[in-house]
C-alpha cells in the first residue's frame, strides 16, 4: 500500500479530487442502513417534511469525502488515524444526480512533541458540487508518519469477544422543543461492532489497512483491527434513528409526535480510543442548549452533546451537534 506521510505536505498546499456522482440508489442504500429518514430514504414522504425532497444522508456525505481523500490527498495509501474534526458544515443538499469533488488546503504541519514517529497536519476540506457550490465544509486534523523514523511498537490489544446486543425495548414521550429539558438525556442503547462490519463500511468509505487487514492493523499503531471514525459516527446516526422510532410510537399513542429537520453540522468531534472489532459502544445524547428558529417558523435549533462509551466504560466518541426540532405543534 502507497506511504504517505507528514514530510508530504506544507502549509498553504491545495489537491483537489476526482469527481464522484452520487446516485438515488446510492443516497437511499446508505440511509436505510445508518440514517432512515423520510427526506433520505422516500421522494413522496420527503415532500411533507421539513426539506421536502430527496436529499443525500449529511453522513454519507461525509463518508463519501473519506472515500475522495483516499483518492486524493492520502494517494490510496494510509494514515495513522484522526484524532478528531473541529468544525463540519453542511451548507447545501446533496441531491440525487450530483457530481461532487474535493478542493483541501493544507492549513498547518507540526511534529508530535510526545511521539517521534508521526506528525500532525490539520487541513480544511470543501465538498463542491457540479456548481461549484460548497456543500459540506469540514476542518480536521490527521496523524501521518515521518519518512525515515523508527515506528513505535504497535500498542498491546485484546480483542473483546464481542457478543450479540439485544434491542432496548424502553421508550420515552417526545417532546416538542419549546417543552424539551436542557440536560435531558436519552440512552441510545448498545451497537457491536463486528469485523465483518468494520471492514465492510472500510471498503466502501475509509479503505486503510487498519479498517481492512487484521493482520496489518496488528502491526500498525492501532494494533488490531478498528472501526473508521465515520463508521463509528454513523452508528451514532443509526442508534438516533432506532431509540427515536420506539419513542415516537409511544407518543403517537397520546398525541401529536414532533418532527425532526436537517442538520446543520456539528463541531468538536472527537475519536478518543479506537473502536476495535468485538466492541460493544453505547450511545447517548444530552440536550445542552435550544432556541426557536427566526427563519422557519414552527421550528427551533437543539443542541446536544453526544456521546459513546465501550464495554470498559472508556469514552471512544464525542461531538456537539445540532438539528431542527419542530417547536411546537
């Protein structure tokens, strides 16, 4: 496999990448394995919610720029991982039909202090679209080897033997967004990762040795096979989707149930341990801040902290996102 590494990039450095078109198969397929919303998975039901067309899972959106890095800035090769992004965006819909490529600038290079092997570079990412409309931006920071240094010895791992989960059977009333408590939080329940699982979304989205080879992740840093990061996040979207589902039957059952919108981003993710095959992550949400929205009437912006934590009970995932919540009925 190609070896890019930290002496390969310089502040101020701009690739770009192939173009990929997305198609409806495409768009649908992704949703209604990890984000199975109306407005990502049916034209018709799309029409009454709160975007009103077809559009493209903002996740596989982001899993696709995994996909046009590999193709580009990493040349096919592998990383040694990222430890997290600043700040992702989406600006525009991603449609059935687009053409979308990357344009990434180099924004800062700098060693580890800690770790002689590797360095970090921090780069800023847009997703155009035949337009040349920004539909996604994205700041993020990669770990990359140095040329020539000694790696460090792979860390030591003992893969979980990892067992099926049962689906939660719990459920909560949902409420509209004027009535929801900050600091409310839901448990999203348990995903198990499985090496079969990991190394398929990877040769879909994040082809690198460590999300593929068992037997390269061993010898790399990681020292066993993990998750991409996307993965991870993506599972966070499917557990959403799932807990929301039991939720809203249950409120159905008294009154009307709340729609959710779009999202408009997120920032401050961070991918704090390694999710290795046999891992079984809890996910959670906590509700940290809303307001009604002054653009669409009727609904408001939520805010909320999320979260995923191992079998061990060590954090593995974090970030703080943001989504339309209808406000009232």
């Amino acid at each position: 496999m190609t070896i890019v590494c930290f002496e390969d990039f310089a502040r101020g450095q701009v690739i770009e990448s192939p173009r990929l078109t997305l198609t409806r198969e495409a768009i649908v397929t992704f949703a209604r394995e990890f984000d199975a919303q109306p407005f990502h998975t049916d034209e018709v039901a799309a029409k009454e919610t709160f975007v009103g067309t077809l559009i493209a899972s903002g996740w596989h959106t982001a899993a696709l720029g995994m996909r046009l890095l590999q193709r580009s800035v990493f040349r096919g090769g592998s990383s040694m991982g990222s430890p997290g992004i600043t700040e992702l965006r989406w600006l525009k819909p991603v449609l059935p039909g687009d053409a979308i490529r990357l344009v990434v600038t180099v924004e800062d290079c700098r060693g580890s202090t800690s770790k002689p092997d590797r360095g970090f570079v921090r780069f800023a990412l847009a997703v155009l679209n035949q337009r040349d409309e920004t539909a996604m931006s994205q700041t993020f920071t990669v770990m990359l080897p140095r040329r020539g240094a000694a790696p460090l010895p792979p860390r030591a791992v003992d893969l979980a033997e990892g067992a099926p989960v049962a689906e939660p059977t719990d459920a909560e009333i949902l409420p509209f967004l004027e009535q929801a408590e900050i600091g409310a939080t839901r448990d999203l329940g348990p995903h198990l990762f499985t090496a079969e699982a990991i190394t398929a979304f990877a040769r879909a989205y994040d082809p690198q040795e460590f999300h593929l080879d068992p037997e390269a992740a061993r010898r790399s840093h990681f020292g066993g096979l993990c998750a991409s990061g996307w993965h991870t996040a993506a599972i966070w979207m499917t557990r959403v989707i799932t807990t929301r589902a039991r939720d809203a039957a249950l409120t159905a059952r008294s009154g009307p149930v709340p729609m959710l919108g779009s999202s408009p981003g997120f920032r401050d993710m961070r991918w704090l341990a390694p999710v290795y095959a046999g891992d079984t992550i809890r996910y959670a949400s906590t509700l940290t801040d809303k307001r009604a929205s002054g653009s669409r009437p009727g609904w408001g912006l939520a805010t909320s902290r999320n979260t995923g934590t191992n079998q061990r009970g060590e954090p593995v995932f974090a970030f703080t996102g943001s989504v339309f919540w209808q406000w009232a009925p």
